[in-house]
C-alpha cells in the first residue's frame, strides 16, 4: 500500500504506550469498544456503487466470522478512521499477518473442538472434545503474546492487544484455565486399563502389569515400517459418534478412574465459557483486516496502486489512479485492463458534473468516487496513487430502478420523489451521486430539473457527483466542476473510458463522428459541388 507524501504522518513506535495509548484495549475495529452493528438506514448505496459484490467477494470462505456488517458501517471520526489504518499498514507486512494467522489456525481449532464438543452424543466423549478445545486455547493465546512481542508492532491497536493480552494470560482467570486443563489432561493420560475379549464377553479391568499386546504388535511388524510418523493431533472433523461397544468399554473405564473422569466433568462445568471476551471479539474483528487484504493483494500483484486515504473534514478533495474496485476484481481475474482516472475538487468546487458519450465510463467513474468515500469511512486502503477525502455522515445515491408495477408510479415520478427523499435526508456533510437521472423526460425539461436539483445540492454546500446528459448543467456555478469521458481522436466511437476535466460539448462529439463518416460541413459542401 502507498502512503503518498501528503498523507504521511507519524506512526507510534514499537516502544512503550505513550499516555494517549494507555487506555485498555476493546477491538480492534472501535478503540472504544465493540458495537452492535446495525445496518444503515440509508443502504441502496451498497448496491448502486456495486459494493455488495466488493463485500460478497471479500466475505467468501469467512462466513463463520460474520464480517459482512463491518463492511457496510461507515466510521465518522477521523481517529478511528486513522486507527484502523495503523491497523491496516502493521498487517501488510508479512511478519505481523503470519502471526495473527497462524492464532487465527488455533482458534478455527478451537471452534472445532467445541463444535464437535456439541455434536456428539456420548457425555464422556462431549467432555474431553471440551478438554481439548480448552488446551488448544490456552496455547493459542500465550503464543499470540510472544509472538506479537516479537514482531515489529507500530499500531496502537495490536500494541494495545500485545499489552491486554500480557495482563490477560498473568490473569488468575487464564493460570486457573491453564492449570485445571494440564491437571485433567495429565489424570487422563494416566488412566491403564485392560480389555479382556472371551467370545461375546468384554471385561474391562485396571491395568495389573500385564503385557501390552500392542507393543508386541508393533513390534512383530516393525520391519514393515516404511518411514517415521509424526504424532497424530486430535481432529475435530473427524470426530465420529464411538460404537456401542467403544461406549459402554469408555464408560466401565470412568467407573474404574472416577477420580480423572470426575475432573473432567467438573472442568466442563467450571470453565464453561473459557474463551475471553476481548480475545474472541478480536478472533472475528481482525478478520476485516486480512479479509480485505486478501482480496487487494491480486490487485496489486497485477500493478494496480492502493494507498491510505487523507481523511479529514475539509472539502477540498482530490484522488489519483482511481478505479471501480468491483470492476477491477472482475477485469484482473480475466486478464483485462484497468483504467484509471483522476479528479479533483478545490476551492468553492463541490460538484462534478459528468457527461459524454454513452458506455464512456461515467456511470463507473460515479461508482468509483462513491466507493472512495465509503471505503475510506471504514478505514481501508483505497484504489488510487493519492487520495484526500472528507469523512462523510451518510453515502447517498440516485442510480436507475426498475418500474415497478405495484405502485402505479412512472419512471419521472420515481426519480422526482427518490430525488426529493436524498435532499431531505442529506446534510452539508453528505456525500450525493447521482446518475443519469430524469432521462425519461424532454431535453428541455431534463435541464430544467436537473438546474433545480443541482441548484439545492449547491445550497447544501455538500460534495456531489452528477451524471447526465445535458451539457448545459455542467457550467451552472462556480461550484460545478465539467468532467466529459473522451472518445479517441482518432477513432470517436472508440471510447478510451477516461474522464477529462474540461468543458462539456456534445456538439464535439458528434462533429467527430460526422467528421470520420465524411459528413461534415466542408466534405458535404464538396460533395454537392460535384
């Protein structure tokens, strides 16, 4: 990921916590703690700017970790946006990711084990899948310590972890976990007994010093063994419901070791949620982060630039190399080219007025630029070289609906009243894309709608991106800004999917077409001529 000079800014050391850090550690998502993730009330944004196919292919394989809604929460104060940058930059170096990854490995484990914990219907074999999940666990955590302070650490958010979690395993609550786990795993692994099989009789009885028939076994076919085997962990996939057989010879041999059977059973009661709050919150957060690295990681393998956005509250922004993410994703995976563009807004400028030839990019470019504000809002790296943004309260979009023939309204109605609903709910803060509206009406009326709508976002004084195809709205104020798609010079109907900023011409456009098909002025007045 680029940090462009204009957002470089200092990052903590890997020393100790300064003052501002000391506060305890929540998540790693919201410095002051885990939330409830409610939908936003204004979603059509998700889907207009094709986000939901961003979220859809970045959540694939991590349904277990339920990370869609942290994907459709936009943050909107700047610490906590700059918070999880930090977070972001520590986790794309390869030593930090590989050692949350691999705890991620052990809790996947640990869920396993619980998982199998359940499913089964034998107590005693419910029990020591328990047992097991809670060894798991207890190495899992302290690793995750040692290996975080191994690492070059510069967030404050994985430092703030790194100094929970030394809190957290010289806790009385984690050494009696740890204890009362070695103490139950080492009765069980005392546990002998011997199996006589006489005919249709089984008997199960304490180990008297017998000679183990196993060893002898292995022993007879030694010289068979090809190479040595590394021990067998337990899997929790493969847990298995035992035999009738396997469950009453399991059950004769708690009733001859009530003491080690009898801990086990208490150890299930006693540590029945062992699992820490903070550190299973963290198991599922961080899971945004790799997530969504993930998904990049082929962007940028394939030349694309990402960087961490400027986000501030001033509404001079700008982006370089910009690009559709959802599209980008698609267009790598099958080998396609990318295009990139820039804009920028600065002084009373606050809309972009886009135009141009259909099926030139402008629909994309408003996705684009919508996909910007959202995703910097949650805090991740953004497509572009260069990127400064103001941190929106709300994402609002006006993209083409079906008619729906239920409520009897026409395609102009629709676009007035969804019109009217953005201008309502939207402040000086918001962030408005609007394409291609009021295209079921005249040319005439088109503008005139369009000069009323663009007239009240101006008096909003909120940043916008406005497609449509009357040129005319596109000088309508200093506070508009022209961006036309280009077609080729040499080639018009070749569209270059650009956007440039100059001013709209349709007549341009066409006087380029007439030109290449031989039917301009000059070609004509030779052609009567002859």
């Amino acid at each position: 990921m680029r940090s462009p000079e204009s957002v470089q800014r200092p990052v903590p050391g890997d020393g100790p916590l300064g003052p501002a850090d000391t506060r305890p550690f929540r998540s790693i998502l919201f410095p002051g703690g885990s939330r409830a993730i409610r939908p936003p009330k204004d979603a059509d944004f998700i889907h207009d700017l094709n986000l939901d196919q961003v979220i859809d292919s970045v959540a694939a394989g991590r349904q277990e970790y339920r990370i869609r809604p942290f994907f459709t929460l936009p943050l909107h104060d700047v610490a906590t946006v700059t918070y999880r940058q930090e977070i972001f930059r520590d986790l794309s170096g390869r030593a930090v990711a590989g050692v949350v990854e691999l705890f991620e490995g052990e809790m996947r484990r640990v869920r396993s084990c619980l998982e199998a914990a359940r499913s089964v219907h034998h107590e005693l074999q419910r029990q020591w899948w328990f047992l097991e999940a809670g060894a798991v666990y207890c190495a899992a955590v302290p690793a995750l310590w040692r290996d975080l302070g191994g690492a070059t650490v510069r967030s404050r958010g994985l430092r703030l972890l790194r100094a929970y979690l030394s809190d957290y395993v010289a806790s009385s609550a984690f050494t009696d976990l740890r204890e009362d786990t070695d103490r139950v795993r080492e009765g069980l692994s005392r546990v002998r007994y011997t199996v006589h099989i006489k005919g249709a009789h089984v008997t199960v009885d304490h180990c008297h010093g017998e000679a183990d028939y196993g060893a002898e076994v292995l022993a007879t076919f030694e010289r068979f063994r090809q190479a040595e085997r590394a021990p067998r962990e337990a899997n929790p996939s493969r847990a298995g419901e035992m035999s009738h057989v396997e469950a009453r010879v399991l059950d004769l041999v708690a009733q001859l070791n009530p003491g080690a059977f009898g801990a086990l059973a208490r150890y299930g009661t006693e540590h029945r949620d062992f699992v820490d709050v903070v550190v299973g919150d963290f198991d599922r957060e961080v899971q945004f982060y790799l997530a969504y690295l993930d998904h990049v990681a082929p962007l940028e393998e394939a030349g694309l630039a990402l960087c961490y956005p400027l986000v501030g509250r001033s509404k001079a922004v700008e982006g370089r190399q910009v690009f559709d993410l959802a599209l980008a994703g698609r267009l790598v995976a099958e080998g396609g080219t990318v295009v990139c563009n820039d804009f920028q807004l600065v002084g009373p400028e606050r809309v972009v007025v886009v135009t141009g030839p259909n099926q030139g990019g402008k629909t994309t470019f408003a996705r684009t630029v919508g996909q910007l504000f959202h995703l910097a809002a949650l805090g991740c790296p953004v497509p572009g070289t260069c990127v400064r943004l103001a941190l929106p309260d709300r994402v609002l979009t006006h993209f083409a609906r079906k008619e729906n023939l239920s409520d009897l309204r026409g395609q102009l109605e629709d676009d007035l009243i969804r019109v009217h609903q953005m201008l309502e709910r939207a402040s000086s803060e918001s962030v408005l894309i609007l394409n291609e509206i009021f295209t079921s009406t005249t040319l005439e009326d088109a503008r005139l709608l369009g000069e009323r709508v663009l007239r009240r976002i101006i008096a909003l004084d909120c940043l916008a991106v406005y497609v449509t195809f009357v040129d005319e709205l596109s000088d309508l104020s200093p506070s508009t800004v022209s961006m036309v798609s280009a077609v080729r010079p040499e080639d018009p109907t070749e569209r270059t999917y650009r956007l440039e900023r100059r001013r709209a011409d349709g007549l341009a456009y066409a006087a380029a077409l007439a030109q290449k098909y031989g039917l301009g002025y000059e070609a004509l007045r030779a052609r009567v001529a002859r």
